[in-house]
C-alpha cells in the first residue's frame, strides 16, 4: 500500500533540515530540497565570533606634549584675532574701558601675535616694472641727431609742426626728395615694446630688424621693433635704439 491509496490526509511533517512544513506525499523539502527518504544531517551553522574592541594607543609622554603645545598656541593666536576683530569700529578711547570690561579676556604678548605676510611683487609685475623702466628708446638719424621718445604716443612727418589731431610726440624729418609725407608715421611704446604704424604714405614705410629681410609695411598696420632695428620713412633713415 503506498502514500497514494491512504483514506486519511496526514497532516505536514517539519523538514529535517530547514524546519519547513512539507506535506507528507512530498518527496523532497520546497524549501531547501531536502529528501525525506534519505535525509541529510542537519549542518552546523558557523556563528562568526564578535570582532575585538579596538585598544587605545597610548601616546608617548613627549607626543602629548607636543599636541598640548600646539592647542595652546592655536587658543592664543584664536583669542588674538576674536579681540582685533572686536576692536573693529571702536572709538580709541573706549579701549581701555572695553578691556577692563572684560576680565576674562587673555593677554597675548606682541611676539605672540602672527606677523603679517611681507608684499612681494609677482614676476609680471616685475617684468612690466623693468620694462617700463627700460621704454626709453631714441631714433637716430644717418647725420647723428636723436630724438629721444617716452611711452607717450607720437607722430613723424615733413611737417613742420603737428597736426591738430596729433596731440603728442612730432618728429620733424625733411627729405631733399620730398619722399617723407607731412604725416608718415605713428609711433608709441605698449608694454615696454616701440611699435610704428605707416599712415597710408606714398612711398611708404620699410623695416628691417638685426638678422632679418627688409619689410614693407603694410598701412594702418601696427609693427614692433627690437632695439638696433632700421626704420625707413621714404629715403630716409633711422635707427632704434
């Protein structure tokens, strides 16, 4: 007679294993599959042991000592600045009263204060400074005569003074083949560099720098020259030096 032909409905056996209740014309546990004919033993859980209470280290005796030295000078410079930050918007006489106000204020030395950062100049400021030292240039003629130029803006031409709306620098240079215009050139100084500008001249404007082709320049176009550098307005000649 098997499980099948009984009359009665036996009641759900726990599973061996898992503790389920299987029914008892199963086989195997819908749980964990654990056979009821050949039963596995039952495995011993493995209870993982509770991890160990970490252990202070001690520190040693000169360590401490050093941390405490650092917290003091910390509070101090803390209280240096709290009292200077309150000093902000006070009436000089009220020093005294506010600090006998206070009894629980600490006195910090003046060698206790941080000194303030010395103010160093970057090196483009340094460089600019150097070159603005340094932006004194003259052109010189093929005769000797100079005219020495500053950082303002100028002008160059036959002209004997300068235009109206040439307010700075004019150069007054007289070719005998009226090759220079009465206005041939724009110059001026921009970070230490002297550049020129050809104002559209009829027989216009050549430059040539130390080691290099002549170059024609090209109107209303800016062009900067190095010291040494040859500037020819018409037929005649300068140098920048």
């Amino acid at each position: 007679m098997s499980l099948f032909d009984r009359d009665e409905v036996a009641p759900p056996q726990p599973c061996s294993r898992c503790g389920s209740l299987v029914p008892l014309t199963s086989l195997f546990c819908p749980q964990c599959g654990q056979s009821r004919v050949n039963p596995l033993e039952k495995p011993e859980l493995d209870v993982p042991e509770p991890p160990a209470e970490p252990v202070a280290e001690e520190l040693p005796e000169h360590e401490g000592a050093d941390e405490e030295e650092k917290r003091s000078t910390l509070s101090r410079t803390t209280d240096w600045i709290i009292r200077n930050i309150t000093r902000v918007g006070q009436h000089p006489g009220d020093e005294g009263a506010s600090s006998s106000s206070d009894p629980d204020s600490v006195e910090v030395a003046e060698e206790d204060a941080p000194a303030s950062p010395r103010k160093t100049s970057s090196w483009p400021e340094r460089l600019q400074q150097s070159a603005r030292a340094q932006a004194r240039f003259e052109l010189v003629r093929e005769d000797g005569s100079r005219h020495t130029l500053g950082e303002a803006p100028g002008a160059l031409g036959s002209a004997p003074h300068a235009p109206e709306e040439e307010p700075g620098q004019w150069i007054w240079v007289l070719a005998e083949d009226s090759s220079v215009d009465p206005l041939h050139v724009r110059f001026g100084v921009e970070d230490g560099l002297f550049w020129i500008e050809d104002n559209n001249s009829i027989i216009g404007t050549v430059i040539e720098e130390p080691g290099r082709a002549a170059l024609q320049c090209i109107p209303h176009e800016r062009y900067f020259l190095v010291r040494g550098s040859t500037l020819t307005v018409g037929t005649v000649s300068l140098t920048l030096q």
